[in-house]
C-alpha cells in the first residue's frame, strides 16, 4: 500500500483534531504563513532575472537600508494576512507602527510579529534569506492596536518559527509540542514533513559570529571565543567557523547539527543588533522546544520584558551547554 508524503496541511489538520478547546484560527495562521512562504520563494526564485533586486533607496524604522525583496517581502505578509483575517495585528520589523487587520464580520484574537526577509545582505548575491515569526493570542477586550499591548514575552508566544530559503525551502515551527521540519515539494506545492520532533545535541563544534567585530565586544566574550578556538580534542575543541548573514540559516545549521550562533551586544551598544520581539524570540522558543537555550548572555530571552516593538537584544542561541558555557565567561 503506498503512503502519502504527510504535508502541511495534514498535519495541521490532525493536530487540530487531536487539540480540544480550539476554533482552529492559530491552525488557519499556519497555512496562511505556508502561503506567505511559498510566494515569496517562488519571487526569490527568479531573483536577478526578474527586477527584484536592489534597494528601494528608503529607510526603515531601524535606519537600515530597506532592499526591494524586503518590502515585497512585507507585502506579501501584509496581502495575505488581510485577505485572510485570521490575525488581529501584524507587527513586522518593516512597518514602524502595528498594522490592524480590519475586518467587519470577523476579527482574530491573534498577533502575528514578523521579520519577512531576514538576512537582507544576502540578497543581491543569492544566499540563504529567511522569514521569521511569531504567534501571540491577545487578550480578552484588546484592541490590538496599542503597542502597549502588544509587549509580550516570549514566554506568552502560542507558536513560533521560520521559512528558510536556502538551497530548499523549509518550513520550521512549533507550538510548544515539539519542532517540526517541512520541505517545500515545488511540484506538489506543498510543505511535506521531512523531520518531527527534532532534538539538538547538548553541545556542538559550530560556532556562527561575524568576528569582523570582535574589537567591540566584552572580554568575557571575546574569551569565550579564544576557548572555543583552543585545540582541546578531547571537548571537540577547536569549533568550526560557519557564517552565512542569515539568522535564519545559521540557527537551522545549529538546530540540525548542534553549536552556537552569538551576536553579542557591544560595549557602546549593549543592545546589540537583532530584534526580540521577530527574531530572537521565535527562535529560541524553536531551539528551546528542541532542547536548546537562547540567552541575552545574562538572562533568557523569553523572560524579557519588551520595552518598545522594535527592541533589540544580544543574542546567545543554541546547544544548552554551549549556551551555558558562554554564559559563564560572560558572568566571570
Ligand atoms: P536583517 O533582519 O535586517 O536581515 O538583519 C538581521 C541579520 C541576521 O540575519 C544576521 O545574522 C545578521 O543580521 C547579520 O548582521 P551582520 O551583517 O552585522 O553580521
Ligand atoms: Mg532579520
């Protein structure tokens, strides 16, 4: 008897079977960020073919240089998450101001935060590019509206993950039961699941950083890198170095192989450089569900408090014991 290849929407339908108590809206998000996933990896696919590479010559909320592919990129999330309605508000790295979903006849009681192209230096040279999220429920008579409610921490988060866009596309995510792998097959048009629950060795030999900073960075964790890079055969020392200018890509290598992924805050800015709310915190909810640990360094990232939508936070991902190694040179 021949099996089906088990996709996306099957397995989103049997979970929702198996869940009591549930309306089936944060199943329906899941197929709609599927969606988002999917048109945006049929744009990349084309990329210097078509006339999407290249800056729009604008400035995002963050001051960064906003490229072409990122704000289609928010486009896509925007058009299908309104068309589709099944989230309140969308929070995204590209908009300075929440986006509220208005719908007359249905509004949904969940917030969406997203960074819809991460890795944007990647762009113009065909690298791996991902897009990261979030999943919060709103609560009870919120309007959804005010960044005030919309302050969560990752503890709060109901699902989380990312698409990654590398030389397959692959859809990651959780809901707090376990972290899922889905291939996108392009023929079918459909995620297939390729690994469930994934479990992430204790310790690694990876470590990703951009080193071209390391001047800027506290002794502890300039130290820790000295360790990492000591030939030691009996602690798999030294690491390897892999760096790929997408959070996404480098976290999915350590989630699949073990190790770690720093982007340390410096010493004139401690905040460092990634995003709590789209960035750092749906990806250690991934790598915590696989076993893993994501710290600021000092403290986990999914008890932070966020203070503004946009807040930035250093960033310690990874193996548990590699993570909690780090944590130690930085606290010496
Ligand atoms: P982005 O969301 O604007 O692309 O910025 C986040 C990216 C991460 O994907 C990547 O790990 C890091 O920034 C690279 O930064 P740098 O070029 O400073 O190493
Ligand atoms: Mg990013």
């Amino acid at each position: 008897m021949m099996h089906a290849p088990r996709s996306l929407t099957t397995h989103l339908l049997q979970e929702q079977l198996s869940t009591t108590d549930t309306t089936g809206e944060f199943f329906h998000i899941m197929t709609q960020v599927a969606l988002a996933g999917k048109m945006i990896a049929r744009d990349l696919k084309y990329g210097g073919l078509s006339d999407v590479l290249g800056s729009t010559g604008k400035t995002n909320v963050q001051g960064e240089e906003v490229q072409k592919l990122d704000e289609r990129a928010n486009e896509i999330f925007v058009s299908v998450f309104r068309e589709s309605c099944v989230v309140r508000t969308l929070v995204s790295e590209e908009m300075a101001s929440p986006y509220v979903v208005q719908s007359a006849e249905h509004s949904g009681r969940y917030v969406l935060y997203f960074d819809p192209l991460d890795g944007s230096s990647n762009i113009d040279v065909d690298a791996s590019l991902g897009s990261v999220f979030s999943i919060h429920r709103l609560q009870e008579n919120s309007s959804g509206d005010r960044d005030q409610e919309l302050l969560k921490t990752g503890e709060d988060q109901v699902g989380a993950g990312y698409v990654l866009y590398g030389s397959s596309t692959v859809l990651v995510w959780t809901n707090g039961h376990g972290v899922h792998v889905f291939t996108l097959d392009p023929e079918l048009g459909e995620f297939i699941l390729t690994r469930e629950n994934v479990r992430m060795p204790a310790r690694g030999k990876i470590y990703c950083v951009n080193e071209g900073n390391r001047q800027k960075w506290s002794q502890g964790v300039q130290r820790y890198l000295d360790h990492i890079k000591e030939s030691d055969s009996a602690s798999g020392r030294p690491y390897t170095g892999r760096y790929s200018g997408c959070l996404a890509a480098d976290v999915h290598r350590i989630l699949l192989k073990g190790g770690i992924y720093l982007y340390p805050g410096e010493v004139k800015k401690p905040e460092g450089k990634l995003r709590l709310l789209y960035e750092a915190a749906p990806l250690t909810f991934i790598v915590e569900q696989a076993g893993g640990l994501g710290s600021t360094g000092v403290e986990p990232i999914r008890a932070i408090q966020p203070k503004i939508l946009h807040q930035r936070v250093p960033l310690f991902i990874g193996s548990r014991e590699d993570v909690e190694q780090v944590q130690g040179f930085i606290r010496a």
